[in-house]
C-alpha cells in the first residue's frame, strides 16, 4: 500500500505482474489486488481518476516516445505530490487511479487540484525525429468519489469516472466532484420558484385581488397629479377638517384631530375618549352628609 512499486509489508519490488513497466506505478491488476483491504481499513477513502487532457495529439505530432515520456513524467508528479501510504496505479492508456485513505472530500479536492497544477507546469523534453522535442501546457482533467469501508470499489470507480467526464465535458484541466454536489444550488433554485409560483397564484386567486374579465378592459388606478414644490426647504400642506359629527351615547369617536374653533371648549385629546366618562356630581346635602357619617362611624365600631 505504497506509491512506490515496492510493498510497504515486505520491502520487495512488486512482481513483474502487479507493476506497469513504463511508469513504474502499479498496474491495473495489482492496484486491483491491494485497494479494497485499503478500503476497509479507512474511515474515509477518496478515489481520483485522472486522465490527460489530448493525450493523442502528442503522439501523433511528436511520436509515441514522445509520448511515453510525458506518461512517465505524469507518473513520477503523481509520485511527489502524494503520501507513500496513497495507492497509484495506471488505470491504462494515459489513465491513472489514486486511493487516497483517511480523506475527506475537501482533502481529496484540494490535494487533487494541487496535483493538477503541479501537472500544467511540466515541461517534457522527449527525442523526436531530428532532434529533441520541448512539450509544455500538459494538462489533465479528474473525478472525485468518496467511499468508506462498506463501499464497493467497483461503484467508487464508476463514480469518480463519471465525474471525470463532467470535467472534460466542461473544459478539461479541472476537478470534478462527486455529482450531488453540483446539484444544490439547482434544486434551492427550483423549490424557490416553486415557492414565488404557489405564492403568486394565492394572491391571484383571493377576492381581495380583484380578477379582470374578458368583456372589458381592466378597471384603472385613479392619476394623482401633485403640483411643484417652489420652496427648497419647507413644504406646506394645507388641509381641510370637515367638522365632526355629533356623538351618540353608544358611540365613542375615533377621530384625534384638533379642530379650532373660537370657543373656549376643545375637543377631548384621544386618551381622555379612551377613558370612561366620570359621574355626574350631584349637590351636596347637610342632612344626608349627617346620615352617611352616622352610617360609617357606626360600620368603624
């Protein structure tokens, strides 16, 4: 569990049939062999599928050894840019396949765009026919999968492949991550229109909205026209009280204006109407006033 091509229980080289000669990387069969037990041991397993970007156009301008030395120079960033306990391996052709154990999704994403940059900024130097050959602006493009120990292997890989071909559909030489990630935003947008839809057609419904018929055109807002203020500062509106009504006993008024008028008698503030009329006094009687003393005086005792 290495990205070397030695096994990290026993020191040794792997065996012809588990090692890629070319890249030095594990091969498909012993990437294979050693990815699930990999798997199973880690809480949080990130898969990436990388896969160069125009990788044909290489070998068929500057030849296939030309190509076999970008495939080996991808292969030793893959090495660098990883730990020894992520798990490499050339998936085939100019694909390779990282395991990357104990990996969040937002580890893997950033680990994985450092690995793609550190890939933009290779310069090759390959034999050519007449010469040597200067191949720049290499770029790949990756899928993201997350897993965990229950997870199948074979469900991650095609996962993360799918994800790959979102990243060359939308331009290659950028990382792509597990699908329902992108699918937020679209869905937030889709619940709140659906949301404005349901709320627009409630207020259209209710009575109080009014509703415009065929057989005549809809009824118009009434124009106010305001006249131009000609003082910068100060506006003065003038208005006009028309005077209240006179007030019945089962009836309180409801109107605070101030109205002026020329008697000495005003309108009761809003506070005093709130409060309940106060009782009549009637004239005093020293008769009675003897009576009601004698009453209290006698309740005291």
């Amino acid at each position: 569990m290495t990205n070397s091509s030695s096994c990290d229980s026993c020191g040794h080289p792997h065996g012809p049939w588990a090692t890629d000669r070319l890249t030095m990387l594990l091969d498909r069969w012993g990437w294979d062999a050693q990815a699930p037990r990999l798997l199973a041991a880690s809480s949080s397993t990130a898969l990436v599928v990388v896969d160069l970007d125009n990788f044909k156009r290489v070998n068929d301008k500057y030849g296939h050894v030309a190509g076999d030395a970008v495939l080996k120079a991808v292969a030793d960033t893959l090495r660098h840019s990883t730990r020894k306990g992520d798990l490499l391996g050339r998936y085939g052709g100019d694909e390779f396949l990282l395991l990357l154990p104990e990996t969040t999704l937002d580890e893997a994403v950033a680990v994985t765009e450092r690995v793609r940059r550190d890939v933009r900024s290779l310069i090759v130097h390959a034999p050519t026919e007449g010469g040597t050959v200067r191949i720049e602006s290499i770029t790949a493009s990756f899928g993201i999968a997350i897993g965990h120990p229950d997870s199948d292997l074979e469900a991650l890989i095609v996962e993360a492949d799918a994800a790959l071909r979102r990243a060359k559909k939308s331009g290659r030489d950028r990382v792509k991550a597990p699908g329902r990630r992108s699918l937020r935003v679209p869905l937030a947008i889709a619940v709140a229109c659906a949301a404005c839809f349901a709320v627009v057609t409630m207020v259209g419904d209710s009575p109080s909205a009014g509703q415009v018929t065929a057989s005549g055109p809809a009824p118009s807002l009434p124009t106010v026209t305001l006249s131009p203020v000609t003082v910068p500062t100060t506006v003065t509106m003038t208005a006009t009280v028309q005077p209240p009504k006179p007030a019945t006993p089962t009836h309180k008024p409801r109107s605070t204006a101030q109205v002026p008028s020329s008697t000495p008698t005003q309108e009761p503030s809003a506070r005093a109407v709130e409060r309940p009329p106060a009782t009549t006094t009637k004239p005093s009687c020293p008769l009675c006033d003897m009576v009601n003393e004698a009453v209290r005086f006698l309740e005291a005792r």
